[in-house]
C-alpha cells in the first residue's frame, strides 16, 4: 500500500478510516504485531508512532514485567518516550525466555532502596580489560585472569572451483600413524584434499555473530577441540600443497596466512599465533576492538567467553549485584552504546558501572586530586584526576608498554648472533624470572663498566611449532622447549630502549601544562605509579630524577608512588571493587560528564536507554 496519492484521486478505502479507530484496533494487538503492521507502509507507521498507544501498551507490559517502574504518569512527566520503553522492555523480558533470579537478600527482582544500600556494596563482579591479561573479580571476592585474545578463524575457500569449504560437513584423513588421534574426537576434513587450489580469507568482522558454529570466534587456549579441529585442517591445506607441487603444479601459501585485520593486534597476538603454528587464524586484542565501531562483534565474543567461562551470567542477573566495567581512555562512544545493549539485553545483567581505569586506581589510593600513570604491557597511559573527575582533555597515551621491553631484549641478544635465541620470541622473555633481573638505571653511562663481570643464566620457552599433524594442548606439557640464554649488558639497555621510546616525563609534562594553580600540589605530591610495568626494578627512581630535572619549580612537590603490596597489573580491578554503589534513579535526566563514573540499572536502561552518554572524542595520541 502506498500512502501517496494523486491530486484529486480518491484516498482507498482502508486509508478514509479515522485514525482514531486505527489506534483502537492497535490497542488490541501486542507490540511485537504493532512493530509489524507499522513496517507495511508509511501511513500505518506514522499511526504506531502514536504516543498514546505506547503508553496503554507499556501500562500492559509492567503488568507481567517482573520489575518495578515509577507509574507511568510520573514516566511521562519525566519525558519518557514509552515506544522505545516498549521495545528495550520487550528485547530484556523476551529474550530467549530468560527466567530472572531474585535478590538473595530480599527476595524481589528489583532491589528495594534499603537493600540496595545496605548491600550492594558487596555484590559487585568487575572486569578490567588489559593488553596482555583480563583481571576479573567475582561476587565472591575471587581473582580470575585470561589473556587478552580472541580468534577469529579465517574461512577456506578454493580459487580453482569457487567454493567455501563447509568446516561442519568436511572430515579428516589424518595420518593412521598418529598416536594422538586414536584419544581425540574425530575431525572432518577429508574434502580438504580433494581441492587444489585452497586459501584462507579473513573474515569481514560485522558478520561474525551469523557464521556457523565453526567459524565463529573462539579462545585459542580455551577451546581444544576446535583449535585442534583447525591445525588439522591447515595441516592439510599444507600437504595437499605439497603434493601439487611434486606433480608440477605449485601454488603460493604466503598470502593466505598473512594476517589482515593488522590494527587489532598486538605483539602478544602475533607471537602466540606464531608459537602455536595457527596461522589460519586472526588472533586479536579485545582491549584494541574496543576502539573501533567495527570491531565490536570481537568484544561481544570475548565477554561472552569470560562470562561462560567462569560461570558469571547468575550474579550478573540478581538485582543485588552489579557489573563494574573500567573504561580505557580511548573507548569509541558508538563501542559504549553497543556494550549497554548487549549487556542488558542479551546478557540482561542488573547494573552497570563504566568506571575509567584512572579512578579505579585513585580510589585504591583513596586520592581524590592526583596524577595516574599507568604504564601497562603494551601501552601507557597518563591521567589527570581533579576532585574525583578525569579531565580527558589531559590524558595522554603511548603504545609502548612492558613487552616492548621483551622486545628490545631479544633485539639485544640477537646482536650476539648466539644459537640459543633462534626459537625464543618477545613473548617467551615477558616473563617475572626474566624482568626481575631487569632495571632502568639512573645514570645510563655508568652502568657499562659495572656490568662487565656480571652475568645471569635464564631458561626461557622455545617456539615449537604444532605441524605435521601434531595437536595442540592448552597446558602444552612436555611440548613446551626450554633453552638457557645468558643475560648481561642486556640487563640495562633493553629497559634503556624503552624508557627512551616512552619519553614518560614529557607526557607528565604536557598532561599538567597550565595546571590551576590550587591543583598543583596535590598533583605533583601523588603521582600514583601502577601496571605491570611499574615492577620494573629501577623506574620509579629514574622517573622521580628526570621529572625534578624536567619540572625544577616543582621538584620539591613531586613524590612518585607504587600501591605497597600486590600485583601492580591487577591494581585496577581492586581499585574497581571499591567503588560506592549509588542508589537507581539517582540523576537519571543528567547528561553524564566526561571523566566520571557512569551508572545505569536494568530499570534505567528500559526507560531511558542510552540517552545520558556524551561523545567525547579520542584521547591524544604521542
């Protein structure tokens, strides 16, 4: 039907019927038919559109809803919009029929004020996403890690007959003689080999959640029988590669497991995907897609890992608890939106927090005014906190961390031209035995005569490639090879080469230029020093040294600090989990300002959806 007509033709009959009367036919239907008929034409979409209609609906909805709304006047009063209520009420309750758990304290789905107060406090679970490992602290006061990668298995195709090779119909014709197949499910590849001319494409990124099952994302170190499902296969790909070529007709493999999605991988990615032998796969950083719009569906696939993995969807859901996200610097606004989405409507959690990574940290050291470095594995980040807020127009950041350390020490070694570091990588020296022998001294060129006569024997992991039909172990056992590398000299002038390529003092120096004068003691008196880099033996001396050179009118003021006792990469998720709980409704109709902890509930998101985030913009890169 076409609402548009010509002049002086008559209107059909259907569109001469009041639209009054249209209304209360709606009335009788459910929104999800109301969502449809309005999808026929614009005539009946402009009628559904009708305030009045979704508010008799919403009024109907609440009614089963197991939550509790203010009533529908006051919703209105507020300025609610009841159609899109309706619509993020219905993707919550409807969703996959979830059955919502009650509040273990008063027993209701919707925590009453007092038990929110009284409680809430000690229900939190929270997830600090890093660079090279995902610190996770339960409901129950647990510590969790896993590291920060997801895999995206590349799609096979043959360029010769144009076909996608079906990984859930293919079988395998692994060698008899392998000893590892007779205690491991089947695999299903034998099609594989009858295509001569196969090569791996990476997947478009915004299609992932459709794929099947088999090409769906995946944790390389999680999931054995699907990684084990893709080595097998790309042993394959390699053999049958190798049988044209005896026959004459070779083919080029280099460009099918060369890796295109390049901007969301770190070094850890490369060198694990390498260690493993799993070149048909993307292995990317979670903690990077969370920069870019279209790279969302990698960190929806790797929460819902975490959230599987260790068994969070329950406390998520209990109205008593909450989710305390810490928030990069650099997270895309578009990112935000989509995570509120998801996490209320397909993982239907109770309460959130976006809580920047510098509070976590101010509130573990209970500063209000200071300055945040955090100096992490695989970038470094520098915030400026003001009575309790982040000024983001002062935050600075550089990509380069604690493996870039790893990373000038195996350039270090590989100037030696020894044999013992042919199989060792970045990864394999970014190790504790490794960095505790390491320091940043505070006078470089007296180091060289002091070290001379000093050396250090280590046993560092070797790269053992998984080929030839060989299965992969998540624990890799007795696969894993050790060689002993002799450190020296090393020692000082790999930390050397990172001190130098962070230039850390002069993004103190930019992130406090023009500093309010009533801000400047409290600043430069907390210089609160965290991340896995920190342990560094050495860093803090030579920072507190170079900055009293950089800022002499201040280098009475400046005091750089570490947290005394624990590990300095979970620093954040413990600062997380002292977050205060603020009671629903609180500041609903204010926008949220940039810098500050943003808290929203199911029953918030269902009325007001994500009206409160404000785009921000990107931090500035150095």
């Amino acid at each position: 039907m076409d609402e548009c007509q010509e002049p002086g033709e008559d209107k059909p009959v259907l569109f001469r019927v009041p639209e009054e009367l249209f209304i209360k036919i709606f009335d009788y239907l459910d929104p999800f038919d109301v969502w449809s008929v309005a999808r026929s034409c614009k005539y009946f979409a402009r009628i559904a559109s009708c305030e009045v209609l979704w508010k008799r609906q919403w009024n109907r909805l609440v009614l089963d809803a197991p939550f509790h709304f203010p009533s529908s006047q006051n919703l209105q009063d507020l300025g609610v919009c009841f159609k899109d209520a309706c619509r993020r009420l219905c993707a919550t309750i409807c969703n996959r029929g979830t059955h919502f758990p009650k509040c273990k304290y008063c027993k209701e789905f919707t925590c009453l004020a007092s038990c929110l107060e009284q409680r809430s406090n000690s229900s939190k679970n929270v997830l600090d996403i890093g660079g090279k490992v995902t610190w996770l602290i339960t409901s129950d006061f647990s510590l969790r890690k896993h590291l920060s990668m997801i895999a995206v298995p590349k799609v096979l195709r043959c360029y010769d007959c144009d076909a996608t090779i079906d990984r859930g119909q293919s079988s395998c014709d692994c060698r008899e003689d392998d000893v590892l197949k007779r205690s491991l499910p089947p695999c299903r590849y034998r099609s594989v080999s009858s295509h001569t001319g196969l090569q791996y494409c990476s997947q478009q990124l915004t299609g992932l959640s459709y794929q099947p099952r088999y090409d769906q994302p995946l944790c390389l170190f999680c999931e054995e029988e699907r990684v084990n499902r893709l080595l097998c296969e790309k042993d394959m790909v390699i053999r049958t590669k190798d049988k044209l070529s005896v026959l004459g007709q070779p083919y080029n493999l280099e460009d099918t497991f060369k890796p295109s999605h390049t901007f969301l991988t770190n070094g850890y990615c490369q060198d694990a995907t390498s260690f493993y032998g799993a070149e048909n796969i993307d292995l990317l950083s979670p903690l990077i897609a969370l920069e870019h719009n279209q790279a969302f569906p990698i960190v929806k696939a790797y929460i819902d890992h975490l959230i599987q993995t260790f068994k969070m969807m329950d406390d998520l859901q209990r109205p008593n608890s909450c989710l305390v996200f810490t928030e990069p610097s650099n997270i895309s606004p578009y990112v935000k939106e989509k995570l509120l989405r998801y996490l209320f409507e397909d993982i239907q959690i109770s309460r959130l927090c976006f809580l920047p990574k510098a509070l976590a940290i101010s509130l573990l050291y209970e500063k209000d005014t200071c300055i945040v470095v955090d100096s992490g594995a695989t970038s470094t980040s520098v915030w400026v906190v003001l009575e309790g807020r982040v000024d983001v127009h002062r935050t600075r950041r550089i990509g380069v961390g604690g493996w870039h350390v790893s990373e000038f020490l195996k350039q270090a070694l590989s100037w030696k031209e020894t044999s013992e570091m042919t199989g060792a990588t970045a990864s394999s020296l970014d190790t504790a035995d490794v960095k505790e022998k390491c320091r940043l001294s505070l006078n470089f060129m007296r180091e060289s005569p002091r070290v001379n006569h000093r050396s250090e024997t280590l046993r560092v992991k070797s790269q053992g490639r998984l080929r030839g039909g060989g299965h992969f172990n998540p624990g890799m056992g007795s696969r894993q090879e050790y060689s002993e590398i002799q450190l020296s000299s090393e020692l000082y002038l790999a930390p050397e080469m990172m001190y130098a390529s962070l230039d850390l003092p002069n993004l103190i120096v930019e992130s406090t230029r023009d500093l309010p004068s009533q801000f400047i003691k409290d600043c430069f008196s907390n210089i609160l020093f965290t991340g896995g880099n920190s342990d560094l033996q050495g860093f803090m001396a030579r920072l507190s040294s170079d900055l009293r050179e950089r800022l002499p009118e201040h280098s009475a003021l400046i005091n750089v600090a570490s947290f005394p006792t624990g590990n300095h990469s979970w620093n954040t998720a413990m600062g997380a989990n002292m977050i205060k709980v603020p009671p629903t409704f609180e500041d609903i109709l204010q926008l949220h300002t940039p810098g500050t902890p943003f808290w929203i509930s199911r029953e918030e998101y269902i009325l007001f959806g994500t009206h409160q985030l404000t785009d921000t913009g990107l931090v500035e890169e150095m």
